[in-house]
C-alpha cells in the first residue's frame, strides 16, 4: 500500500464500508458542531467527508488547523445515515471516521479564500495562481485542456498525421506581431526569435517530403493582451498538408472540430458542415469576418434608397452623396415593443461614438407607412423597396446607420449583437461553425497609404497565375481562410505560394525587393528551388477551443499560468532585471526610456 494513500477521495462507496483506509488531501472546509468536527478532504479527484469525534485525542489539533492544509488521515469508511447523504458528490453515501491524522504541508493563512463566489483581482489571482488553481471550475477547465489536446492529438493520429517538433529559437520574421527576441551569446550582437508561429518550418517539412504533419505548438507574440489573446505566449494545433486544395483541409478541420466539440460538450452544432462565408460578403451582412451566427440578424445595405427623389431623410443623402454608405438591420415582429426599447438602441449607439441609429416600424392602416421619428421621410414605394430588399414583413422594424464603410462596419456590427441579446436571440446552448473565405490578397495601410499584405505573405493567389492583373492589386484575393465560432475566430489559414517567381512578384508589390525577401525568408525560398509540393494548413488556437468548450469568456481561464495584461508573471517575478555581468557577457547595453514627469 501507498503509505499516503490508499483510495483518492473520489473512490470509496458503500462496497468499501468497514474497510480500513488511508486518505491525503487538502482540507476543503471544517463544519463544527460540538461534539463531532466534519473535515472535507480534497484532492485531484474530489471529496470525502471525514469526521472525528471530541472524545479522539486529535480532535482539538483539527479543530484549530488551517483551511487548505494538506493531512494524511487514518481511518474507517462508514455508511452515511439517509437524511445525511450528499448527492452532489460521488462519495456522499459514506464518511470515513478518523483514527489519527499527520500533517503533510502546512499551510499560513490564506491571502483569499479558495471556495468563494467572491471575485479578486488579476493581480492577486495571479499572484497566486497555484492557489487560483485550486478552485473547483478553474481546475476542471485546466483537466479538461489536457483531455482535449490528448483526444486531438489521437484525432489527428486517426486522419493520417504524424506528429513533428519545430525549433524554438529561429530567425525573426514579418508575421503581424512583434517577435520576442533571445540574444546571442555565440554570436555577439545577433538575435534569435522565438517562433510566431511554425510558418516557415512546416512548410519546410512539406518540401521535405513529409506529407501530413501536426504539432500542438507554442506561439510567442510581444502583443497585448485581450480576452481570448493571452500576451506572450500561446498554443495552436499546427497542421500541414502536401498536394491538397482548400476543401480537403476544410474536410480535416471540420471532421476534427465536429468529433471534438461533440465529446466535450452537451451543446448543439448548429451545422456539422460548415457554411462558407465570402470575406465582402460577411462584411456586408455581418459587419465583421468574425460573424457569430447563433444571432439571425442580417445587416442589409440600403444605400441606393437614399439616391431617390422619394426618400427626404436629408442627413443621410447628403452623407450619402458625399461617399458614406447605409446599413440597416430588420427586427421581426418588435412592432408591440416599448419606444424605450427602440430609444435605448439609439442611446447605445451614440455611446459607441456614433451618430446614433435611426429606426422605424413598418405598419399598416389603409396604406404603408413607417411608425417613429423619421418614418415620415420615407414615402409608401420607399418603404416597399426597403421590405423588398430587406424581406422585412410589416409589424417588422428597421434600425439603420450611415458613415463611412469602415465606421458603419464596426458600428453595424456591435448593433447587431446588442439588439439580439436585447430581444434574447442569441441561443447559448449552440456551437455554430463557419469558414470565412476569399480574403485580399492585400489591403491599404490607412496611415501609410502603402499596400500591405492582408494576412499571410506565404499564400497563394487565386485565379491563373499566369493571368493576374497586379496593377490592381486591392482586388486580387488569397486562398486564405479563416475558421470561426460563435463570433471568436480560432485560426487563419491558407493554401501556400509554393512558387518562388510568383513569391518575389507579390513581394515586390507589398513593398520588399527581392534581396529582402531572399534575407528575411532564406531558409523557405531557398528550399522552394528544390521541388515544392503544393500544400497548405491552417492552425486552431488550442486555447480558444478549450475557452468555448469550457463556456468561459477569458482565455486566462483555461491558461494554467497566464500574464497579467501588462505581460507580467507577478507569481514567478518576470521578467526582471538582469545583472551587469550577464549583460556584459551578451554584449548588451541597457538605454531606458526617460521617465515621464509627473
């Protein structure tokens, strides 16, 4: 026998009644009633009561020992009486009657209370994380990432990949984020990189003539922090393909996605084939390429409604006329809702830094008209236009805004999530998948002006190579692809430029001339002189996966030691100074930015 333990305290039943047993964990919670003193004990697996009566010699060392002390107890299970047993914990049906205990770890007073429903601040979380970690819902989201990346990786075994490392120190390179760089001690004044991402090396392992790889790979990105973005450091589920085409990763995605979000989770996937969603056409309908489609709501484009001589909303012609577009979104049936409602839609906007959203209820009397402020300036075949564009119905209502595509995108997107949680639409007990696909290839930087590569520099474009018009380059679009649920994207992905002629030419067009690119990307554009297969692969962030399986709306949830938003480790003290000599041996010389005056 283990002599810490010979049952967790998730295993006695009443088979075990009688039997003489050994028990370690923490102290859960102490119930006092006088005569008999009630210890929860807990450890990975869960609790066992286990009481000790005032006539036992140890009963007042108990009696006055610190919560989350960590005991070893001797003793016997016994059989709970019937109006004690506690269905909400597998062992309920017994208790075990201590004979003697010792103290394993003591434990100093806790600094906040590990069974709470009261929340603390990051800092002291953080701080504290191995404690943090202790808490009941933390703890099964931090078992449950390690089941999930054990069942993916098994998923992945059974599609035919093979598992492959990639190095941790490499080169720096353009990826969209800022790289952490590691010094040089062999090489003074040169830098490693830690990896963005694998991009390069598995696109190597395909031009080594591996055919399917994969790799639940850490990622580090000097970037800030957001609710599903941990700073620092992160982890993907990297995969590569040789001689495929976009649809055959999407088949291994979706296949991998269905069987794991299904075993996981009691939640319903809205499509276990996943639409596919253009990139214009997501922005236009959606307001977003992150679309959460649990929520009906489209956004329409109405603008040619305001080029009409019958339409004297003057505002918004006037805007319209000067390049600003309109968009608008249908309610169905909202014609009994309070003006409230509709007010607090406007109020909302105009909080978001808008203009406001204009509104109006399609009604009926002896013709059409529109109820609500600015109705009126719509005459009845406008408004016939607008339903026969819109598929609004009357008893319908229409919110719509104008600015700039840009600002009406952003503006048109946040409304509609807000007015479908107002009228309960969104149905949280779905999953709802789909691919957002036919990116550009490029994009405008709106401060520089310059032409820069939308996603991944490494894809292919679509249409006859041979055939491209690159003197107008905003309009050819990539085999990339982005993966989203619920309104959270879990990865990009594309099919690879395996074509080094055609690599340089979309380089030169984003600004790198071809001794840039041969520096920057030696390793990759050397290797695809060397026979390349076509391939390509995508990467889903482990971490967003486990956030939407484990129904939590921070990725620090899921992360079992995360920075703080300020990319700090407050519980390890990183990172931190280094001292002289070290530097001096790196040949590095610190220059700190001034501080500022207060």
């Amino acid at each position: 026998m283990n002599k810490y333990r010979s049952h967790n305290c998730d295993e006695l039943r009443k088979k075990d009644i009688g039997k003489k047993v050994l028990l370690s964990g923490w102290i859960n919670k102490k119930r006092d009633h006088g005569n008999l003193l009630f210890i929860d004990l807990r450890d990975n697996y869960g609790i066992t009561q286990c009481i000790i009566d005032k006539e036992n010699s140890n009963f007042l060392t108990l009696e006055k020992i610190q919560l989350e002390t960590v005991i070893k107890v001797d003793g016997e299970v016994v059989s709970r009486s019937n109006e004690t047993i506690n269905k909400e914990i597998n062992t309920g049906e017994v208790e075990v009657i201590i004979k003697s205990f010792s103290v394993l770890g003591a434990c100093k007073e806790l600094p906040m209370p590990i069974f709470s429903d009261q929340e603390y601040s990051e800092e002291i979380r953080l701080r504290y994380r191995f404690l943090d970690l202790r808490r009941k819902k933390i703890h099964e989201n931090i078992i449950l990432r390690s089941k999930v990346i054990s069942f993916i990786r098994n998923e992945m075994s059974k599609l035919g990949f093979l598992e492959y490392q990639t190095p941790i120190l490499t080169s720096s390179s353009p990826e969209g984020a800022r790289d952490f760089l590691v010094p040089s001690r062999l090489n003074p004044g040169k830098f490693y990189a830690l990896p963005q991402a694998p991009q390069q090396f598995k696109q190597l392992i395909m031009v080594s003539g591996f055919d399917r790889y994969f790799q639940i790979a850490p990622c580090f990105r000097d970037e800030d922090a957001r609710a599903d973005r941990s700073p620092g450091e992160f982890y993907q589920l990297d995969l590569e393909m040789s001689f495929v085409e976009q649809e055959d990763i999407f088949n291994v995605v979706e296949t991998l996605l269905v069987n794991t979000f299904k075993n996981f989770s009691k939640k319903k996937l809205l499509n276990e084939k996943f639409p596919r969603i253009s990139f214009k056409d997501s922005m236009i309908r959606y307001g977003t390429d992150k679309p959460d489609l649990r929520n009906p709501l489209i956004i329409n484009d109405i603008t040619e409604i305001f080029l009409r001589d019958d339409v004297k909303f003057d505002i918004f012609k006037k805007l319209v006329k000067s390049g600003s577009k309109v968009r608008c979104i249908i309610t169905k049936n909202t014609k009994e809702k309070p003006r409230s409602f509709f007010d607090g839609i406007d109020k909302w906007a105009k909080d978001q830094g808008a203009s406001g959203m204009a509104y109006f209820t399609f009604e009926m009397n002896k013709e059409i008209s529109g109820k609500g402020p600015v109705g009126k300036f719509f005459s009845k075949d406008a408004l016939n236009e607008i339903m026969k564009k819109t598929g609004a119905k009357i008893g319908d209502s229409i919110f719509f805004a104008c600015s700039k595509e840009k600002h009406l995108e952003n503006i048109t997107s946040l409304a509609r999530n807000k007015i479908a949680r107002d009228l309960n639409l969104v149905d949280d007990n779905i999953f709802a998948f789909c691919w957002i696909v036919d990116y550009p290839m490029y994009e405008k930087d709106n401060e520089t002006k310059k032409i820069k590569f939308s996603h991944n520099p490494f894809s292919m474009p679509q249409g006859d190579i041979d055939n491209l018009n690159f003197d107008k380059p905003l309009e050819i679009l990539a085999y990339q692809y982005d993966i989203v649920c619920n309104g959270i994207e879990l990865s990009s992905g594309a099919i690879r430029n395996h074509v080094p002629e055609l690599m340089y030419k979309l380089f030169s067009i984003a600004g790198y001339d071809k001794n840039q690119v041969d520096e920057k990307f030696s390793g990759m554009i050397n290797a695809l002189n060397y026979g390349a297969p076509p391939h390509g692969g995508i990467a889903p962030g482990i971490d967003r996966i486990v956030m939407l399986l484990a129904n939590e709306k921070n990725i620090r949830e899921v992360t079992m030691f995360p920075m703080t938003q300020q990319a700090q480790d407050l519980m390890m003290g990183a990172p931190a100074p280094v001292d002289s000599e070290r530097l001096e041996e790196l040949h590095i010389r610190i220059s700190m930015p001034p501080t500022k005056e207060t």
